[in-house]
C-alpha cells in the first residue's frame, strides 16, 4: 500500500493573517512539502497541471526533476497530466528524462483537467475532450513502447519514422493512472489497457465513486488482466489533524470557510460528512480512512490533499509530522493485513522491470 499527498498547487490569501504568498513562495513551499513527505516517510508526492491563477504548477516535470535531485526513496508523480491539452510527444520526452534523472522513481496521471479555457489556450476544442484524451494517450503509449512510429490521427499531424527520446529508463515505461471524477469513458480506457484508476473523491459523496470503481474493476477483468479484485486503484483523501479534535476544527474552519474550490458553499459539517474529508484527531482520520476500503474494495495508493486553501508552510508541515507519524503506519498495518494475498501492490518501476525481466526469460525458454 502506498502512501502519499498531492498539490494542487493553488495561491490563496490565509484567512487567518491576510496575507498571500508570491508565486516564488508557493512554488518554493511545494518543493519543501515534498522533501518533508520523504522525511516523514510517506511514498509519493503528486503535482497538479495547471496553466491559470491563481495556480502555479504549469510545468511538473521541472518541479519533480528539482524534487529528484534531493530525495532517494519519493515516489515522483502528478495528480493530473492534461493529456488533452499537451502534446503526447512532449510527454513521452518528458517523462522518459524524469525516469533517468529520478532513477525510475516516477509514474503520472493522465486527465482532461476542469479548466474549460485551457483548451484554446492549447489550441484544443473542450468538446473532443473524450476523443483527444483516448487517442493522444493511445499515441503515448506507443511513442513508450515502439522505437520506431509510424502514426496517423485526427487531432495531431502524423507522424513518420519517429523516435521518442530518450527512450524509457530500462526499456519500462512510467506507470499511468487514468484520474476521473465522472467519466466511464476514462475507466473503461484504463481497464482497457490494464492501467490505475485514480478516483480523487474529495469533492463528491462516495456512492458516485463505487459506480465508477466498480465499473473500472469489472472491465480490467474483462480485458483479463485479471481478477476485478486484482484492478489497480487509488483513492484521493483530505484531513486537517491536531491532537485534539476541537482544535482541529476550530483552527480549520475559516481555511475551509474561504477555501477557493468548495468555500461560501456547504459547511464545514457537511463536507466532512458527504466527502471524504476529516478534520479531527490522529484517530479520527486513521477511522475514516479505514472506511474507504469498504466503500470501494483493497486498493493500491492512498493520497491527502494537505496544503491547500491557504494554509501556512508551518502548519502543513505539522500536518505532515501527523500524518507520518501517527497516521499512516497504523493505516499501513492495517490496511495490509486486510488485503488478501492475491492482491497486487501498486506497481513500481523495479516490478515492472522485474516483469519484464521474467517473461523476457519466459520467451527464451
């Protein structure tokens, strides 16, 4: 089971103090964020794409390439690679160098993103938002896989005798997640191709998630990748801890209340109630959190939003002391004595590689 947070990236006023972080801040707070995930000992650190205010990451791989350079055990990630908007090209470029410079520490999530704008902005239309999302990702997959391509498609030039490089780390590409908060057009693409299926179900209540969980589970099956129960997923989460829950919730409350996604809508109340949300103590998120699993089955990776809404770089990094700390190795033991053996752990570029290994040897028997 892996454990981990994502950013989103966002440039808020703290409610608490009026003040706002430049651009230069935030971007340094991230990076100091992601070196704190390792020290604490947690597994991945996720960024966002975005390409507007009041957000900041609009190019991950250089952020994730800085973050390399000063972590050895990180899992380096995105929590939405707009794969509509970027060129699969770039991609393929881009994340075969992450491989090399993070030694193989390294896999993404693809997704269409919830900005309508940055479509033209990119020179995409927002009503091929589906068909853009399965062919560029079909061309990517490729463009990792093939040494030489040839291509033809509908929203790209084609392309002729092509080579992506540098080639991937190892000859194993990046592991993709296919993130989605509504489409079963995006989980049927990921059962498609035996991929992870990432349901960030901080936002919505969960009975809309196991509808698309479940759908994902019963296709990878299909597909035969193997069992439903053996489908790869990971869950998005949300908490602010102290060690008494009072706390908690009173320091929180105006963050939530101002937050610039889900704030001046439903209370603080409703949202830890319909959403996966927990403001509390160390034991109140180890309980919540516990009730994912069976919401929605075993599942591979766990990420929390932590740094959000204008939270101080002091306080998150409190919050990730908790987290580590007194969290996420009760949530580990117990999550992993649950899960029946055959249920694979996320993928990683060593078993992929080690894969590989096996059924190259398998081949010359």
């Amino acid at each position: 089971m892996q454990f981990g947070i994502f950013t989103v990236g966002d440039v808020t006023t703290d409610p608490a103090t009026g003040t706002t972080p430049s651009e230069h801040e935030r971007i340094k707070a991230m990076v100091r964020i992601a070196l704190k995930a390792e020290e604490v000992g947690l597994d991945v650190f996720a960024t966002g794409e975005h390409h507007n205010p009041p957000f900041v990451p609009s190019s991950p791989t250089t952020m994730l390439g800085h973050i390399a350079a000063q972590t050895s055990k990180l899992i380096l990630s995105t929590s939405t690679t707009l794969i509509t908007t970027n060129d699969p090209v770039k991609i393929a470029e881009d994340f075969a160098m992450l491989q090399h410079l993070a030694d193989g520490r390294v896999d993404l999530m693809m997704g269409r993103g919830n900005t309508g704008p940055v479509y033209p902005w990119f020179g995409e239309d927002i009503r091929q938002g589906i068909p853009l999302a399965i062919e560029k990702y079909a061309l990517l997959r490729r463009l990792w896989r093939e040494d030489v391509v040839d291509w033809e498609g509908k929203f790209r030039t084609p392309l002729q005798g092509f080579t992506s490089t540098p080639r991937p780390l190892d000859d194993v590409p990046p592991f993709v997640w296919h993130g989605s908060i509504r489409s079963p057009e995006i989980a049927e693409q990921a059962a498609f191709y035996g991929d992870g299926f990432f349901a960030n179900h901080i936002f919505w209540p969960k009975e809309h998630f196991q509808q698309l969980i479940a759908f994902y589970r019963q296709r990878f099956e299909h597909y035969g990748h193997g069992a439903a129960d053996q489908a790869i997923v990971g869950l998005g989460g949300q908490a602010f801890i102290r060690p008494k829950s009072q706390d908690a919730w009173t320091e929180f409350r105006p963050y939530f209340d101002n937050a610039p996604v889900y704030g001046h809508g439903p209370s603080l109340e409703e949202f830890t109630d319909q959403t996966p949300l927990t403001v509390g103590s160390p034991q109140e998120v180890i309980d919540k959190t516990l009730t994912f699993r069976e919401h929605f089955g075993d599942y591979q990776r766990q990420l929390f939003l932590m740094d959000h809404a204008g939270l101080p770089l002091k306080t998150v990094l409190e919050q990730l002391d908790l987290l580590g700390e007194h969290v996420v190795p009760v949530l580990r033991k117990e999550l992993d004595a649950m899960r029946p053996s055959h249920v694979p752990d996320a993928p990683t570029h060593e078993s992929l590689k080690a894969s590989k290994d096996a059924a190259l040897v398998g081949s010359q028997a």
